[in-house]
C-alpha cells in the first residue's frame, strides 16, 4: 500500500468517524388537525446550512452538531414552523397548521422549484380541463384540431412536438406517450385524467433528468393525483354548445390513525362544439385508488382508470374555400372525419423506508389501449373519385415497471443524495393500421398494417451533492431498445428485428448566493425514438437520435412575495428519419439547433392578489439548410402566458388570463405564415359554505383566431390543379359556461 492510498485511508475512517459520532434525531411531523402525516416538509438546521425533508410517511431524521439547534421546517400550503432541539432526544412529534398556498414559500432552488412553483400556481389559478393542466408548464402551448378527442398538438422550447414526439408525459409513473403509435412517434392523450385528481404537476425542460428516457428532448410533465381527498363533490356544468361537464368524487375509506384511504371519481363531458357539424363529443372518466401504509416502513398504492371517448371532427381547412363561400369558417370539406378512443390503467406502487437513510420504490404498470382516427388532409388530391380520407387505427398492451433505491449521506459540511433505478417498459402493439377509407364504412386501401412489440430497457444513477453554496449534480443513463415487427400485408410475416443503446449523461451545477438568489448551469443529452417502420426501414441503423442541450439561469427573490427565473437555453438535435403516419412513408429530417430565452415571473402583491407572467423566445434553424431555406415550420419565435388573480372577501374570487402566440413559417423558406393570435380568458367563482358558484368565459373579447395552422397541398371536388396554402381550424370563440358544486 503506497502512501497515497494510506493518506485516503485514512482520511475516509476519519469521515466515516465523524459521521458516526454525531446525534441522530428522528422525528414525524403530522397536521395539527386531522393528524396527517406530512410529507416533502423542508427541514433546515444549523443555521440553515443543512436541510433534510420528510419521507413519504412523514417521518425524518436530522444530525445537528451541537446543542441547543433550531429545526426550521416550512411546507407549501402551511405556515412556517420552528422547533427548538435543546438536547439530543428522540423521536420528536410536531404539527404544523393549514394556510393558504403563498408564493412567499417557494425555495429559491433550481432543482425543485418548478414543483413548488406549479403547487403555488395550482392553488391560485384553477384548471377546469385537461388542456389546463398542460398550460401549467410555463412556455407550453397546445392546439386542438380534431373536434376535442386527439391528443393536443404541442408546442415548448422551439419544439413542435407534433402531439409528444419529444416531450415524455407521465401521470402517477403511468407512460402518457405512445411510441410507434398510429398516428404520431409519441402521441401523448392526457385525457383520461380528471382535473380535480390532480393534486402536483412536476416539469422540467430540457433533458437533464437522470430519471427521464425517451422523448424527453423539449422537457417532460408528471402529474400526481391526490391520495386522500378532504371532501367528497359533486359538480355541473353547462354552457355554449350544447356542453355539458359533470363531475363526482366519493371518499371511501378515510382513515387517518391507520393511514388508510380510497376514493373513486368520475367525469361526463358532451359538447357539439361551435361548428356546422355537431361534434357529438362524448368523454367518460372513471378513476379509483387505494393507498395505506401498512405500518411505519411499508407502503402500498393501488390505483386503476377507465377512459373512453368518441367525436366528429371538421379538420382543418382551406382558406380558399372560406374565401370562396364554399363554406363558413366553421364549416368542413370531408363531415365524416372523426373518432374514438380508450384506455384502461392499472398501477401499484410499493415504497419501503429500509432505514433512516434509504428507502426503495417500486411502480407497476399496465394499460390497454384502443385508437380509431378518420381525417382527410387532401380531400381530393390523389382519389378525385372517393377523396382521400385515411383511417388510423391503434390496439395495444402496455406494461412496465420502475425501481428506485435512495441514500442519504449526511456529512459535517455536506450532503449527498444517491439515487438509482432501473426498469422496463414493453408496447405490445396488436394492431397498427393506415387505411383509404369512403366516409369512414367502406375501405378502399390497405396502406400499413402490422404488429409488433417495442421494448425499453433501462438503467441510471443520479448524485445530488450539496457542499456549502454549491449543489453539484452529476448523472448517467442508458436505454437500450428492442424492436420486433410483423408486416401483416405479407405473404409469409417473417418477423423483423433490430436493436440500439443510448448512452445519456447529465451533469448539472448550481451555486446559492444567499436565500434570495440562485444561478444554475444545467448541461445534457437525451434523446427520442424512432417509429417502429423506420427502425425496420433503415435496418436499425440511425434510429435513436440524440439531443443535447445547456441551461444558464438565475432564480431570484428580491422580496418574499416576488419570483423572477430568467433562463437562456440552447439544443442541438440530430439528423434522423421520421415515419409519417398519414402516408406511411419514411422521411429525412436534417440536424437542427435551437437557442432561446424565458423569463419567469411571479408577484404576490397582498395576500389576495397574485400576478404570473411567462415570456419564451426561440430561434430554431435547421442546419444543413442555406440561410432563408432554413425555418423549422410552425415554431413559433415568441409566446407569453398570464394574468391576474383576485381573491376577495366574502367568497368571491376572479382570474383574468391571456395567451399569446407571433406569427410563425408554416414552410421552410417562411414565405407562408401562421397567423399568430392572443386570446383572454375570464373565470369567476363564488363560495358559499359547502357551495361553489363559477362562471367560465373563454375568448372574452371573441377573437378571430386559427388554433392549428399547416400549409397542405389539396385538391377540392372539380378542381383541375391542387393547390397549396394554409389550412386551419378556427380557434374557440366567445364561449360561456357555468357551474355549481357541492361539497360533503
């Protein structure tokens, strides 16, 4: 043994001794009135230089050095609370009392504030559907361009995410995005979450995130439903269109001593939309879910949903036939385009706290999942005689399973969190087809059609290290993939396979001035997968494009009541081939880069009145391209969300809010644009007891604005030559709804 080993020795026992010697005190915090444990309360001590936190059963451990100490323990939606240590004895109990959610309780920390931002914004601007939980994450727009029953178009961070291609959406762990599916790598429908489940959304953007694989380029979103609810509800709504919305959330079990309890929800929407063909949207939701710990160590959560939809779309359409008066503006060229889809889920999730220090998870998950989509892009552009509607269709199977094990170090003038997981996700997809139709009943062409199975196996570890004002943060992760396909329209369906790894580092940094303020530098590479079609067409080679991409921002709380997070960002994707499901033929797309800025900012003026703002610019080129060739369409440069909340005596509360996005290329050399639009929204509630009162307007000022935009080549009925410009479908106009709920 050299001497450079024994002077490692010994400074290793010398640590090992230290940290052995000191005072471990463990302690639960609980609500002061229902006796709740508490989860996710920050703990800081030692005069705020160290901090622990609650697990999930409430229960914590800190190591101070001297006697006497002072716990500082602060939770989103409580009031501050401070616990004198005055000699090391344990266990400790402490409660802490309920308050309103208060901006003034956001940690100035890049690593976790974007959830207890979302928890702030959550309590003082309402979601009332599944597109307002997307419109949570700051910088992210959506459109819907299908009659309400497909998934949103996505928009973040110069990314057109077509409906997820390069955002990963998860809720409660549960995959949102379907890869190789029908019609889009990604396609992520949300709607089978009822809004008043949720209880936190998580995002981050970019793709820093150890725990975070496949198609989280742009960012990711996780929404968690509550465990346990206060009350039980019951609410109605109606408005313009004939829609129609009920909601009911029944406790079931609501065991506080034994740490048991169960609810079951469900959802009824029906609208006929604005248009000249009545939509005869129909959406149920049913969700369910159990969860106890099953004494101080053992957790279980047994959840499962039932989610089924089906709607007439009018499609988007062409401006030249609007202009014409062929149509209105409301009107459709094909009336029979439409859908339905389900999905069923299944999930467990187990959580075990080993000791002190570690704990270990473990979620299951299964899904099954069916899609049927008719659209008509072209009209008439390749059958003059039938038209040229396609129909998509989906049926799969989808399981998995997530593992994580977590160690908390402890040292004199340190912290370290160790985090590892691995998992697998498996798409057993039955049934993946691409037909020409005749209004929707008679089919004309097979296109596509096959089966096959996509597996995803995973592995990583993430270090959180936190020494003095620094916070370092070093992670690896790999995915490796497995692609089996069977072509349904062959003779004899040899199966085909391929296989690819990707190997994806993060390394992430940031430096704490003081309470108040915060830089970080966040560093990555993630990466998307490719359809199923191309992995085959290009014989497995090319087919896990990567990202790779840099954060530099600064969180700053010059006040209490004041949140600024200005950010400039930079990605660099790489060149790959894309499976366009609407024709199903593989297309190239080249390297792109895409540098921007946000800026965020949150002001609580008084305790009722609260403004939020959110300002994105992107610049995003494709590279290979030359210059003025190079647009990447239907990004948009700049986009702002916002508004005002006012909550008043006597029950009365009000939100004003906006949406604005610039004009933007709808082609490559930005000679065809997208109109860009910005539409306001009011929400008006009174309480009363157990009563609620809320009144809805969407598009206050009734704009005329385009949702979703692209530049297609068509061919109407008795045209000789196909045309190509912008088709749209027209945003919601002036819309009311109200409603009434009910709480016991």
């Amino acid at each position: 043994m050299n001497k450079h080993q024994i002077t490692f020795f010994i400074s290793l026992m010398a640590t090992t001794h230290s940290y052995a010697q000191q005072h471990v005190i463990q302690g639960t915090v609980k609500d002061k009135d229902s006796k709740q444990r508490l989860e996710e309360v920050n703990i800081r001590y030692q005069r705020g230089i160290k901090h622990s936190h609650t697990a999930s059963n409430g229960t914590f451990s800190v190591q101070p050095g001297t006697f006497p100490d002072t716990l500082l323990l602060s939770r989103i939606g409580y009031l501050d609370q401070v616990y004198i240590l005055k000699e090391a004895r344990s266990p400790i109990e402490i409660e802490m009392q309920k308050n309103e959610v208060q901006l003034s309780q956001i940690q100035v920390d890049a690593f976790v504030s974007s959830k207890t931002l979302s928890k702030v914004d959550l309590s003082k601007i309402p979601v009332n559907s599944a597109q307002d939980l997307l419109r949570k994450v700051p910088g992210l727009f959506i459109a819907q361009h299908a009659g309400g029953g497909k998934a949103e178009q996505i928009f973040l961070r110069g990314f057109d995410n077509d409906h997820g291609t390069d955002i990963a959406i998860t809720a409660d762990g549960i995959p949102v995005n379907m890869v190789s599916h029908a019609h889009g790598q990604g396609y992520a429908d949300l709607h089978f979450i009822i809004p008043e489940t949720v209880k936190d959304i998580d995002f981050g953007k970019g793709a820093y995130y150890a725990d975070k694989g496949d198609l989280n380029t742009s960012g990711y979103v996780n929404f968690t439903t509550l465990d346990h609810l206060d009350h039980n509800l019951f609410k109605v709504e109606g408005g313009s269109f004939d829609s129609w919305r009920t909601v009911a959330m029944l406790n079931l079990l609501n065991n506080h001593e034994q740490n048991k309890y169960a609810y079951a929800a469900g959802e009824f929407n029906y609208s006929n939309g604005p248009f000249d063909i009545k939509q005869n949207f129909s959406r149920v939701n049913l969700f369910a879910k159990y969860n106890q710990w099953i004494d101080e160590k053992h957790y279980i959560n047994l959840q499962g949903s039932i989610f089924s939809s089906g709607w007439n779309a009018s499609g988007q359409i062409p401006e030249r036939a609007v202009r014409q008066g062929l149509i209105s503006r409301w009107g459709s060229i094909d009336s029979t385009e439409g859908g339905n889809t389900s999905r069923m889920n299944l999930a467990m999730q187990y959580r075990a706290l080993i000791s002190d220090q570690e704990s270990w998870e473990s979620n299951v998950y299964f899904s099954r999942y069916n899609f049927q989509l008719f659209s008509d892009f072209t009209f008439f552009l390749k059958d003059p005689i039938h038209g040229d509607e396609i129909e998509q269709v989906d049926n799969r199977y989808l399981y998995g399973i997530e593992n994580k094990y977590n160690r908390q170090f402890h040292f004199d003038h340190s912290q370290l969190s160790w985090t590892s997981g691995f998992g697998l996700r498996v798409d057993d997809i039955k049934d993946l087809q691409l037909n020409h139709v005749y209004q929707r009943d008679e089919l004309l062409d097979r296109l596509s059609h096959i089966s096959g199975v996509e597996m995803n196996l995973h592995a990583y570890s993430n270090l959180d290290w936190r020494i003095g004002k620094w916070t370092i943060n070093p992670a690896l992760r790999v995915d490796h993939l497995i692609f089996n396909l069977h072509d349904k329209l062959k003779s004899d369906p040899a199966g085909q396979e391929a296989s690819a790894t990707r190997i994806s580092p993060k390394l992430n940094f940031g430096y704490t001035f003081n309470h108040s303020a915060q830089i970080y530098l966040k560093t990555g590479m993630g990466f998307h997968s490719n359809d199923i079609r191309v992995v085959m067409e290009q014989q497995g080679k090319d087919i896990m494009p990567i990202s790779f991409g840099a954060d530099l921002g600064l969180i700053w709380k010059p006040t209490d009541n004041l949140f600024i997070q200005p950010a400039l960002w930079g990605v660099y994707l790489q060149q790959e081939f894309v499976y366009v499901g609407d024709e199903a033929v593989v297309e190239p797309s080249g390297k792109t880069k895409r540098l921007g800025a946000d800026l965020s900012l949150r002001y609580q003026a008084t305790p009722w009145l609260y403004f939020d703002g959110d300002i994105n610019y992107a610049y995003a080129r494709a590279i290979d391209q030359p210059k003025g060739g190079n647009y990447i369409p239907l990004v948009p440069s700049l986009t702002s969300t916002g508004g005002v909340s006012v909550k008043l005596p006597l029950g009365i509360s009000a939100n004003l809010r906006y949406r604005y996005m610039n004009t933007k290329p709808a082609i490559e050399d930005n000679s065809v644009r997208a109109k860009g639009y910005l539409v306001n929204d009011l929400l008006l509630n009174y309480e009363v007891g157990k009563w609620n009162f809320l009144l809805q307007v969407q598009n206050v000022f009734d704009t005329k604005w385009n949702e979703a935009q692209f530049e297609t080549e068509t061919r109407l009925r008795n045209e000789q030559q196909p045309v190509s410009e912008l088709h749209f479908t027209p945003g919601t106009p002036f819309m009311v709804k109200a409603g009434l709920s009910y709480k016991f």
